[in-house]
C-alpha cells in the first residue's frame, strides 16, 4: 500500500488522539465550574432553608411513675393527611442559579383513643397540662411567621425553644387534655369506651426551602397531595406517588400509604434522656418531590465535551476524504489548527452559557467556529465550494447534536443512530474510491 497513504492516516489518528489533550482539559473546567455552583447552591440553600423534611405530628404525655421520674408516652396519629403547594422562585449567586420554594404545608387528622401499656410501671401522676403536640421540620430556619396549631378546632400555644421529651426536632405547642375522655381513659390503663370520638388535629405550616420536600408518613394511615407550578419534578424516596400529572403548567402528586409493616411503633414511652426517634427509623420512610432543573447548562456542556471527539473526528474524515476523492493537498498543521478551532467552541460555550443560557451560547460559539473554519478552509482546498461543503456539515453535525443535548431519554438512540447514518455515508461517497491508488502510485501487498 502506498507508503505516503499510511503516513497520511497514521499522522490524522495522532491528530485525533492529541485532542484529547486540550478537551481533557475543558472537561475539567467544566467540572470546576459545576462545583462552583453546587457551593453557591448550598450558600443559598442555607440562607434560605435547605432541603426540607416534614414529619408528625407526635402527641406526647409527661406521667410521673411510682419512683418519681418524668417519663413520656408518646402516640402517633392513626390518620394523617398532608397537603402542600410549592411556589418555586429563582434566587441567583453570582453568575449561579438557584431554585428555591416557598410552600404551605398543612396536616390534618386524628389520634385514636390508645390504651397505655400494660408493661410500664404503675403512673403515679399524669401531668396533663404539660401535654403537647410536635411537628418536626429538618430546617428550623426556613419556618416563617403565623405557624398554626388546632387541636380540636381550638388554636394551641406554640411553645418556643427546648421541649423536654420532644420526641421529634421541629415546632411543639401545647394541646388541653386534662380531664379529657382520653385522660381518663390512659389514667385507668384501658380502652375508652366506643362514643368517645378521637382527637383531631390541624397544623399549617408555611415553609422555605430549597431543592426538595419530603413528608414521613407517621400515620397508620397517610394521605399526601404535593403540587406545584414546576413542570419538571424528580418523585424519590421510599415511596412512589399513587397517581401524578405533570404538563407545562405544574405538577400535582397523591400518595396514599398505609403502615401495614409496622416499622413505626404506634405509642411508646421514654425517659428524659431517650425521647428522640432514631434518624435512621425516620429516614429511610420519608418521600417526597425535589424540583430539578431537567439538564443544566454545565450537564448540557459536559455532555457536549463528550461529543467533541466524535465531532472533530467526522471533520478530519471529511478533509482526508477531499484528499482522497479531489485530490486536495493538506498539511498536518491545516487539521491541527482545524483541531484546536472546534476544542474552543466549547470552551466558548461554556464561557457563554454561564451568562447568555445554553442555547444562546451554543449558537454563537457554534455559528463563531463554523465561520472561522469555513473562511479557513477555502484558503487549502479546491475551491469555495468545498468550504461551503465543509460549512454546511459542521451546521449539520453541530445542530445534530444541539438535538441530542436537548433531549434525555433519547440521547443514545439518536446519537447511535447520527453516527451510523454519517457511516453509511461515507460509505456510499468511497464505495468507488482505489485506495490502493490514493496519493498517486500504488504499491501492491506482494
């Protein structure tokens, strides 16, 4: 085979391998600069009230046993219904944006009538007007004013500060059961009898946060409606939604989940020092919704820089195949320049997306590389027509893959398939072409 044809395409492989170089590079700024603005996130996150998590409520009952020490029991709601409406607002750090939510959360629902535990020690005292009724929230900080507190349709005091024996981290207010059917009922250690009607409950919680909220389903039996004028939810955690709609206009979500596996405890008692529920019981049964941002200008960018290769691989396909078919005479020094014009596109675009958003940035770097290498170009091939040529593939490869960034699902699938067309064409246009006689002369393989 010709001696100056292997050299041609030994040198254009080493080309291509040296790209790498300066596309390793950008990829890592890109990275950078993500990390960058996951800082800012997390700063805004924290100023604003970070990722929340709603638990309860839990109604909890000091008692004074026969060796005189406070102890708590503590009861879970037998029915809880949680609604809540995110707004999403746009915060920004710098040159970084952030989503953030303000939502009002309201519980409702009831405590059955329990009886107490036949295997606690006898109660010396019930102290009923220490009485009260927890709602835990992760972040303290994004609770704003006029929290309410009903306990049977009657507003409660919210206590501030330390509760002793809340069970849960979060707002406390206390709640009248003293001389109540339910009083009476744990005083005797029996079950109440069947006209007395359950507590009911109902709290409003106006909340801030950011990225996500989560409910932790307490009740024996949990009812969640989340919506949101967001049209692009992430649903996550133990449990998936029962039903959900997403459209442009928002989203709405209904989980309907039942404790059939008990994995909370209904009642239990605990000293001072041991009222907390354990994070790791807690955790693991919280669901909810996060509002994502579907393929951000750093995810669109990395997963450009992904593509490069393929990109300036199909460009030098292109100059060898002129060299092949039109006999163009191009130098190393022509594909390296070539090289280094499309590695900065992205360079450009990443600049530019984190100012002007993706698109606008990838039509400018885009429409900036395709002329520099089309006016380029018409000063070593055959003609202006070929750079024209070269021009309009470029617009072609670089308007491809604009497509695929675009989209998430279908990425790899259209993206296989682009590159299996543009083989078959290359295919078609040296189907005819001697190899054997590329560069001029041949040598044969004796």
């Amino acid at each position: 085979m010709n001696a100056l044809f292997l050299k041609k395409t030994g040198i254009i492989a080493v080309l291509v391998v040296v790209m790498f170089v300066p596309l390793t590079a950008i990829k890592s700024l890109v990275t950078e600069r993500r990390t960058r603005g996951m800082e800012a996130a997390r700063e805004v996150s924290k100023t604003w009230g970070g990722e929340q998590t709603v638990t309860g409520p839990v109604l909890t009952i000091p008692f004074v046993d026969q060796e005189n020490a406070t102890r708590y029991v503590h009861f879970m709601p037998e029915a809880l219904e949680a609604s809540g409406k995110l707004v999403p607002e746009k915060r920004r750090r710098g040159i970084y944006e952030v989503v953030v939510y303000k939502s009002e959360i309201t519980l409702k629902g009831t405590f059955a009538l329990p009886s107490f535990f036949e295997s606690e020690p006898a109660v010396d005292r019930i102290l009923w007007d220490k009485a009260f009724l927890s709602a835990g929230i992760s972040q303290l900080q994004g609770v704003q004013s006029k929290a309410r507190f009903l306990w049977q349709d009657e507003p409660c005091r919210i206590r501030h500060g330390k509760t002793p024996g809340a069970p849960i981290n979060g707002l406390h207010a206390s709640v009248l059961l003293e001389n109540s059917a339910l009083g009476r009922a744990l005083h005797a250690q029996g079950s109440p009898d069947d006209s007395v009607h359950p507590f009911s409950f109902e709290i409003y919680l106006p909340l801030q946060g950011a990225g996500r909220l989560n409910v932790t389903p307490v009740g024996n039996t949990n009812i969640v409606d989340l919506s949101s004028t967001w049209e692009h939810p992430g649903f996550q955690g133990r449990y998936f939604p029962t039903s959900r709609e997403i459209s442009p206009d928002g989203f709405t979500a209904h989980w309907d989940v039942t404790n059939y596996d008990g994995l909370l405890a209904r009642a239990w008692t605990s000293g001072k020092e041991h009222a907390f529920i354990s994070s790791s019981t807690l955790d693991p049964l919280s669901f909810g919704v996060q509002l994502v941002q579907p393929v951000d200008f750093y995810t669109k960018s990395e997963r450009s820089v992904k593509y490069a290769l393929v990109i300036i691989t199909i460009t030098f396909l292109t100059f060898f195949i002129f060299e092949v078919v039109k006999k163009s005479r191009i130098h190393p020094m022509h594909y390296i320049l070539v090289g280094i014009s499309l590695s900065l596109f992205y360079l450009l675009l990443l600049s530019l997306s984190e100012h002007l958003g993706f698109s606008c940035a990838y039509l400018i770097a885009g429409v900036a590389s395709i002329s520099s290498i089309g006016f380029y170009s018409a000063g070593f091939l055959s003609g202006a027509k070929d750079s024209v040529i070269v021009s309009m593939l470029l617009s072609v490869l670089f308007g491809a893959f604009y497509v695929i960034l675009q989209l998430e699902n279908l990425s790899l699938v259209l993206g296989s398939a682009g590159l299996f067309l543009i083989l078959v064409a290359i295919m078609v246009i040296t189907r005819k072409v001697d190899w054997y006689e590329s560069f001029g002369g041949a040598d044969s393989l004796e």
